[in-house]
C-alpha cells in the first residue's frame, strides 16, 4: 500500500475582485495502510485536497508526496469516490461497477465483469447484480457506488463523504461493513466525513480542518482496538475522542444571550 503526504500545502481560487484562500498550508497524510479521516466545516476545502491528489487541481504551494515521491499526472494509486457519486442509472449494477474496472482498472470488458461479479459478492449486492440503481435502496446504492470505486484497482481510495446522504442506522451499519472489509484489504484510505462518530470508529488518525482558509488544528490518534465491531461503541475512550474532536471543531461553542 502507499503512503500519501500533504507537506504545508495552500491553494485558493480566482473570484471576482480577487483570489478565496481557501488551503493554508495544510499538512497531513496517511501512513501505508492507514486509515485517515479527515473533519472539518462545510466550505472548509475538504474536498479541495482530494481535487489536488487526483491533480484535477494544482496546489499554489507545497507538495504532495505519494510513496515519497512527488505526485505525477498519469500514474497515480488513488480510487476516488467523490462527494454526491451516483450510479449510472441506465446501467445494471453489474455494468456500474465493471465501468470501474473497466476504466480506471484497465481492464477488458470480459475480465471488468468478472471482476465486478467478484466485487458484487464481497459487498454483498449478489442477487442485484442484473438491477438498475433505482431498483436499490439508499445504503445498496452507496455500496455499489463503493464497489465502482474499489473495482479501480487502486490502494488507495479517497472518500468523500461516502455514507452523507444515509440515515443514522443504515449508517452505522456500512460504517462497520466498511471496516470489515478494510479490515480484510488494508487500503490506505482517506475519508472526509461531517460525522465525528464516524472518524472514531473507523480511523487509526484523525485530522480536524479549521474554517477556510483552512488549517490543521487538532491531529488525533485513535488507539481503540481493531477489529472494531458495535461493542467498539461501548468503548469508554469513544466519548472521550468525540469529545477532543468536537472542541476542535468549535461545537458547542455558541452560547444564546
Ligand atoms: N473549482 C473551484 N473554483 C472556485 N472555487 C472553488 C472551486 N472548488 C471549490 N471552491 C471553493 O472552495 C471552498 C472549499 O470548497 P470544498 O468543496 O473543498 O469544501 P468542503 O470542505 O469539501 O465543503 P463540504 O463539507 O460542504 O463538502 C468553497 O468556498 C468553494 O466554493
Ligand atoms: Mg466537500
């Protein structure tokens, strides 16, 4: 697996008038199979960092390092599942997930579709394989849409809010699916997320942006045991790495009158 480093990287935009500092020098990483997450307020430039990674956009300064070296445009580890993905809707879920494979994969369509088959199996979505997305619910849908990502190949995947749009128990439920299934496959994995319980549960470290421009105010090791199961939630150091990361991120901190 790879590891990533952001070295004091900034970016900020045009706008009219002048230039949204959006990234001030942020530095952060993930170690050869760790699992990272990264929190912070909407607008922040969450996002931003993976559009850098994928070299969709350029830092303005800093560097970006992939297994220690700097980040060249072509070759590059990551499978990225932006923020909002959706699933081709004219599309089987077989024919979702083999697109991964077929085209960040590099695969034939022969060998992408034995591939997706495999990766059906593994999350679980077997029998929907011949279904189009409408036909799944909310939390089948995010798992296919996970599938498509993994079935890139990559060791890599950068997350964006995978699980955003599911209620609190589906929810739950994918969180620890996920981690069984990293578990098994040890990605390096990068996951934004808006849901601190989320970072606890599935993270080895935890960065915590502060509002744009952003930088890293809290860097966070999670030492809870893995696996991590439900019974991780009764864990009593949870609420207290909760804790740690909601101060960072100033909840709380309004007061009425
Ligand atoms: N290509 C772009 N051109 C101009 N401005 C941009 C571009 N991409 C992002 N921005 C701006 O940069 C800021 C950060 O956006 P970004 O999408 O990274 O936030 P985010 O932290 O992912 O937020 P959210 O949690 O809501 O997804 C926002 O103000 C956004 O408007
Ligand atoms: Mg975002």
């Amino acid at each position: 697996m790879t590891q990533i480093d952001i070295n004091s990287v900034s970016k900020s935009f045009p706008v009219q008038g002048g230039r949204l500092e959006v990234l001030d020098g942020v530095s952060l990483g993930a170690r050869s199979g760790e699992f990272v997450s990264i929190l912070g307020p909407s607008g922040c430039g969450k996002s931003t960092l993976f559009s850098l990674l994928t070299g969709i956009e350029a830092a303005d300064s800093g560097e970006l390092l992939v297994g220690g070296e700097p980040l060249s445009g072509d070759d590059n580890p990551f499978a990225w599942m932006p923020q909002n993905d959706v699933l081709f809707p004219w599309r089987t879920v077989l024919d979702n997930v083999a697109l991964g494979a077929e085209v960040a994969g590099g695969l034939g369509r022969a060998d992408a579709r034995a591939r997706a088959r495999e990766l059906l199996a593994t999350f679980e979505l077997e029998e929907f394989a011949d279904s189009r997305p409408f036909e799944l619910s909310g939390g089948m849908r995010q798992r296919a849409a996970l599938a498509r990502t993994v079935a890139q190949g990559r060791d890599v995947l950068l997350l964006d809010e995978p699980f955003g749009a599911l209620d609190a128990l589906t929810r739950t439920d994918l969180q620890l699916w996920l981690e069984q299934i990293w578990e098994r496959e040890r990605w390096t994995v990068v996951l934004i997320t808006h849901d601190v319980r989320e970072a606890v549960l599935l993270s080895d470290r935890v960065f915590v942006l502060g509002p744009r421009p952003a930088t890293v105010r809290l860097e966070l090791e999670i030492p809870l045991p893995r696996p991590r199961t439900l019974e991780t939630l009764a864990d009593p150091q949870v609420a207290a790495l909760e804790h740690q990361l909601l101060t960072a991120l100033d909840v709380g901190a309004y007061r009425a009158g």
